[in-house]
C-alpha cells in the first residue's frame, strides 16, 4: 500500500518541479539579461558620478538594501539617503562584475562581484573588492528595477572586534 502511494507523489513533485524549471526562461531571456545588464552599466556610472537619486531610481518603491554595517533600507527614500550617506565617503569608481545570472518570471537572480576604488578626500586612495545579491523585478513596463540589494566586502577585516 505505502509503494502504490509513494508514487502518484513522487510523479506530482516531479511534475512540480519541472513546471518550475520550464518558468524560468519563459519570455525574451535575452533581451531581458541585456536590459539587466544596461541596468547595471546605470547603476556603476551613477555610483562613480556620485548621483543618488538615479540610483535609488533603480529600486523599486518598496525595496531593501542591505549594507554593511547598517541597518536595512527599506523603501526608496530611504535608500536614497543611506546611499547618499555612503556617496559623501570621497570620489568613488565602481565596476561590477555579473557571476550569475536567473531569471524567473518576472523576477531575477543576479550573484557578482564588485571592485570600488575610494579616494576620501585628505586621506589615502583605497580599493575594495566585494560580491553582491540583487533581487530584480520586472516592471509592467517592461524594465526592470532591483527589488532587493545585499553586498558586503570581501577584503579580510583588519581592525578588531
């Protein structure tokens, strides 16, 4: 009895998870990664010019950011405000990397690397290298915005705790 039910289970997870499989690349796949990628080229150029406000415009109304060492930013504005806090650090000039990249729907999954390289005004130039998790979401327009951000550095601490 148990072997005669196990099996109509284990057909409907099977059927599941290929149906979930087949959602992923429904769509134009690359058209939708090149559009992500020009998204990221905006979000590089506007960090590196130092404007906030068209990078917060890259987020979703009711986005997160995650930043390290604060707290989450959440909604627009309020990244706004944390990123333009991070922006008054000195001239900055960053260049991301993409690693990986799922779509879904109408949502995607990016993993990449950074390299920022900070010039604080009065103190010594540094470089940073960092990996990123950005959750973006397909707009009714047809664009896409980030609908949760979370980066942090991979250069080993130096400072103790």
């Amino acid at each position: 009895m148990k072997s005669f039910i196990k099996g109509p289970i284990l057909l409907v997870a099977a059927a599941f998870l290929l149906s979930g499989c087949a959602r992923q690349e429904q769509g134009n796949s690359t058209a939708d990664r090149e559009a992500i990628s020009l998204q990221n080229q905006r979000f590089a150029r506007a960090y590196s010019q130092g404007d906030a406000a068209t990078l917060a415009g890259l987020y979703t109304q009711d986005a997160y950011a995650l930043a390290p060492g604060n707290r989450v930013w959440e909604g627009r504005q309020a990244i706004r405000d944390g990123i333009q806090k991070e922006l008054s650090a000195g001239q900055m000039q960053l260049q991301v990397q993409t690693v990986s990249l799922t779509l879904l729907d109408d949502h995607a999954y990016e993993v990449g690397t950074y390299t920022i390289r900070v010039e604080p005004e009065g103190s010594e130039a540094f470089t940073d290298h960092g990996k990123y998790l950005t959750v973006w979401q397909k707009q009714a327009d047809g664009s896409w915005l980030i609908r949760a951000d979370a980066y942090n550095s991979s250069t080993p601490r130096t400072a103790t705790m």
